[in-house]
C-alpha cells in the first residue's frame, strides 16, 4: 500500500498517479486534499505517519513544487524524502538512500514525467552495502537533532 498525498496545487497528478497505480494492481491510501486549498505540511505529516507506523511501506507527496512537501517530510524522524525531477535522481535515490518518500512538482512536470518518476522509485530497490553505513549514519543525525 502507498501513501500519497498533495496539496490544492498537485490534485489533478495526485489524481493521475493513484490511477495510474491502480490500473497496475497498486493500491493506495489517499490523504488528501481534495480540492480544497491546504497548508502542504498538514498533507507530508499525515502522508509520512501512514510509513512511521507501518500502514504503508512507501509515500508519494505532490505539492507545487515538490519542495515546501519535502523540507515538511524530511522533519519526521525515519522519513527519507527525495524531491525528483528527472528519472536518474528517481532511481539513484532509491539505491543509495533508502528513500521511502517520492516528492514531486505538479507546476514542473508533465504527467508523462511525473508517472515515469513514480514507476522508477516505486520499482528500484535499495542497494545496501556501502550505502547502508550512509543511512545509518542519517538516522544518526535524526538522533542527535532531536
Ligand atoms: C502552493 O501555492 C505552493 O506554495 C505549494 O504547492 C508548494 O509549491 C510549496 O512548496
């Protein structure tokens, strides 16, 4: 199950992406908005709480740009957010840092693009090895800055 999530900016994507995973047997869990113009951290916290709990093993967060959602995500403790734009960040975000939270920009892509991003992060595991010393020292860092 996927979480995803958007704010007034990003509902006609969000809308794409949850068909767009439906039509390939991915269910998932809409946390708004509907519609309705929203603060975009209200949406990341609600997104990122159905991971930290376990409900869902990844999310998807669309906002304008794709950033207010990832700055807001990326302050939740065991959130990984990675803010992508082209398919090569998609991938390599997934490799090597575990990332468990897809941002995107609804005024930056076209939908083409945007459905790419979701299948690459959606589809590419993380490597380990190596980069799993680099994830853990991130969570490191969660811990210190508490
Ligand atoms: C909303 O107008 C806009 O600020 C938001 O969608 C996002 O781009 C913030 O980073």
């Amino acid at each position: 199950m996927i979480a995803i999530g958007c704010d007034h900016a990003g509902c006609d994507m969000k809308k794409a992406i949850i068909d767009a995973l439906s039509e390939k047997g991915l269910e998932c869990k809409d946390m708004g908005c509907n519609g309705e113009r929203c603060d975009y951290p209200v949406i990341a916290e609600a997104v990122c709480g159905e991971i930290i709990s376990g409900s869902c093993e990844k999310g998807i967060l669309v906002c304008g740009t794709g950033i207010g959602m990832s700055i807001a995500a990326n302050k939740i403790r065991g959130i990984r957010a990675a803010h992508c734009s082209d398919s090569f960040s998609a991938r390599y975000t997934r490799l090597h840092n575990d990332s468990n939270v897809l941002c995107l920009g609804a005024r930056i892509l076209g939908e083409g693009l945007a459905l790419e991003l979701v299948d690459i992060f959606l589809s590419t595991d993380f490597e380990g090895g190596r980069h799993q010393k680099r994830v853990d020292l991130i969570k490191e860092l969660e811990n210190k800055n508490n």
